[in-house]
C-alpha cells in the first residue's frame, strides 16, 4: 500500500448530536481536517459529491482552500456526477483549483450514483440525446472534459479581441499542466473498469459495486481491478495507473472507539439494489483491535491489488474524533499493510 488517505462525505444535520450542523460547518472542518491529516503524514484528503443533499456539493470552492491550506497532501474528489457537469467550465474551475494546489489535484469522477432527487441532472439543466442514457451522457461529459484537459486549442479567436490573442486556435484558460492524467474514474462495473483504462483514466473503486458473481466483495473488486489493469496495458498507455479502494477501518484503541464502532465487529457484506435493474454488494466495515484489524485486512484482495487505500471518515463526529482516527490507522495498522 503506497498512499493511505481519507475520503468524507461531509455530511451535515442541525440535530445536537451532530458535530457538523450546517453546510458552512462541514465546508470549513474539511479544511481543517485536511491540515490535520497533512500533519499526521497522510497521502490525500478526498471528499465525495453529491446533489439535492445535506453533503458537500460543489467541490472546487473547497479544493482550491484546501489548496492553499497545505501544501504537499493529495487533494481529490470520489466522485463528481458527470452527468450534472459543463465540462468545459469544469475544465476552468478544476485548472484553477489544481494552479493553487501545486498540481496536486486528483479528480475522481464518474457518470454518477441514485441520486436524491428524480433525474436532477434535468433541474442542472441537462438532459440525455436521443438514443442516450443518463450514464451515457455522464461518459460523454466525462469524454468532452478530458478532451479539453489535453490543453490544445479548438476555439476560433475574435478577429478584433479585447486583448491580444497568441496564435492559432484558443485554449480553455487556465490550464494545469499534467492534470489530465490525474482523473480518475468511479467505476461500479468490470466494463467501466475497462472503459476507464482505454481512456487512460485512473480507476477508483468504493465500497459498492454490481454484484456480477455472487463472490464476496473484496474477490470481486479485486477481479474488477485485475481487468483494469489488463485493459490499460493493452490500450498501451505509457504510464503506469494508480487504484484506489475505500474501506471504513476503525482502529478501537480507547472508549470512544469502542463506544462508536464497537458495534462494527465482524460486519458482512451486504447485498441489494440501488436502482431496480441493478444488484449490487456493499462491501464490510472494519473495525477490530490493531492486532486483529491487519490479520483482517491482510485477507482482503482488493486492498492488496491498491496503490492507494481511502478511509472513510464519520464527519459528524467533528476533525478532533477523525483526525484521532486517522492517526490510529496510520501509527497502528498501516506500516504492517506496507505503507511507507
């Protein structure tokens, strides 16, 4: 395991038990939460996307701070619903937030998850071609926004510009230099899995994916990440990719932590369905004593086929408690799965 960071879905609830009781709450303790996880050693601070909810929503706002808050942690998304997305003015706000970071952005996107709302791409806007699905349109979006990442030019320059235009066609401004290869894609699916390698995206794999063997999970994420990785060698791409998976490990080191997760132990996948076509296996929490937790971890296929391992962290519980638990994967478990 090369990088180990956390992913939150920024949760927020006005209820008195919540730590995070507002969107500005959870805006501003991501922040924190990512200087904190900066200075306990962790590789990246993700936060998930979604619409119509009481999450975090709009990522680049959030990125580009946390951007100029650290200054060596990975910054990411997992993921962005492509089928709510302009990509070309995704394009603006993702060079932008990536300039501000150093070049450490590493978007996770993807043609998106139930939602909500019905169809709440439509209230963005957007609506499928004829012929297209709504994940159809989410993979044309994805497919239009890493065409314009490659920073060439497409659009024909005013003959009589405001301010001089240099020569030729005109690109999106700004551009980040590199980040087309720092987009990652959610894939649920061994065939998206495959569609992500030939585009020479980077594959995140969660704790949900369609059930298409009745294995358990880890087999068959782990399966998932080995026909990506063939797909990529035989599209030929220069470059090595990177994978992530996303667990919920909870190291129990004192009461608060039993008091939480005790519950936890020995959880078991679960099986159901997030839209009426789709079955699907939701993969186990963990949470186990640290001497108990690596034996258990080290069982887990898909987390060995990983470079990148992403903890999902409970926000509500405030950047003290995360942060604790952070630091009880990194001290205690971590360098015995070979991180660092």
């Amino acid at each position: 395991m090369k990088k180990i960071g956390f992913l939150s879905f920024g949760h927020w609830t006005p209820s008195p038990q919540s730590q995070t009781r507002s969107a500005a709450d959870t805006l501003l303790q991501s922040i924190e939460l990512a200087v904190a996880a900066e200075e306990l050693g962790a590789d990246g601070a993700y936060f998930r996307v979604h619409h119509f909810a009481r999450q975090l929503a709009s990522p680049f706002p959030l990125l580009a701070a946390v951007g100029a808050k650290t200054s060596k942690i990975e910054i990411g998304t997992a993921v962005i619903d492509m089928r709510y997305e302009n990509p070309l003015y995704m394009a603006e706000d993702a060079g932008s937030a990536d300039l501000i970071a150093g070049g450490r952005l590493q978007l996770g996107i993807s043609r998106g998850s139930p939602e909500q709302v019905i169809d709440g791409w439509r209230y963005f806007g957007y609506q499928p071609a004829d012929g297209e699905s709504d994940a159809d349109m989410g993979r044309r979006h994805a497919e239009v926004f890493l065409d314009i990442l490659r920073g060439e030019g497409f659009a024909k320059p005013n003959p009589q510009p405001m301010f001089p235009n240099p020569p030729g066609l005109l690109r999106l401004e700004p551009h980040a230099e590199g980040l087309r290869e720092r987009i990652w894609w959610g894939a649920g699916s061994n065939a998206t899995a495959v569609w992500a390698a030939k585009h020479g995206m980077n594959l995140q794999s969660s704790t949900l994916k369609n059930d298409e063997t009745g294995e358990a999970f880890h087999v068959q994420q782990a399966a998932q990440i080995r026909t990506y990785r063939a797909a990529w060698k035989e599209a030929g791409h220069a470059r090595e990719p990177r994978v992530s998976v996303s667990r919920s490990i909870f190291a129990l080191i004192d009461d608060r932590d039993r008091a939480y997760f005790g519950g936890e132990r020995g959880s078991e996948d679960q099986v159901g369905f997030i839209d009426p076509r789709t079955r699907a296996i939701f993969g186990r929490s963990y949470a186990a004593e640290p001497d108990a937790l690596i034996e258990q971890l080290k069982q887990d296929e898909a987390i060995a086929e990983a470079d990148t391992l992403l903890l999902t962290i409970p926000n509500q519980l405030g950047v003290d408690y995360c942060a604790h638990a952070i630091e009880a994967i990194l001290t205690h478990v971590a360098p015995a799965l070979g991180w660092r």
